[in-house]
C-alpha cells in the first residue's frame, strides 16, 4: 500500500485551491475507501449580474416565458444552459 503524504494545513481557502491544483489528491488521500455522498439542500452558488437587452428583445422573452409558465429570469438561465453545456 502506498504511503500517503499528510495534508497541509491552509490559511485560506485561496492557498488550499491553488495546492490541490498544483497536486495529485491521490498522494495524499485513498481514493479507494471513498463514500458517495449526497447534499440534498446544497443550492448552487450564484452571482447576480446585470445585463442591458434591447426592450423589444426582453418584451421577446417575457412572451416565452409566461407560455411555459416560468419567470423570465428562469427562462434565460435555463437557455444559457443549454447553449454553455
């Protein structure tokens, strides 16, 4: 069995990011007893932006919107989803 390094200790969670890209998780941690966990009431970190849209384009939106019976706001995440992924 490989022996595994021990985990440094971090001052931020900036200093823990930049090792863990710089370094192999596999020195320091047996990936092979590892669980799957779940967080079920974890919601996915968001950032509010501000975006200028003609009126007739957001007028547009609002249409598709209220047919599916969604918020706009929704509507466009969801379509600036399907694009990015």
């Amino acid at each position: 069995m490989k022996k595994l390094k021990p985990i440094p200790s971090f001052k931020s969670e900036a200093e823990e990011r930049l090792f863990w890209e710089t370094h192999d998780s596999s020195d320091y941690l047996d990936w092979s007893k590892a669980e799957r966990v779940t967080f079920p009431n974890l919601k996915p970190s968001t950032t509010s932006i501000s975006i200028r849209l003609p009126t007739e384009l957001l007028e547009q939106i609002k249409v598709a919107a209220n047919k599916r019976d969604v918020p706009y706001q929704s509507l466009i995440k969801m379509w600036l989803s399907e694009k990015v992924g």
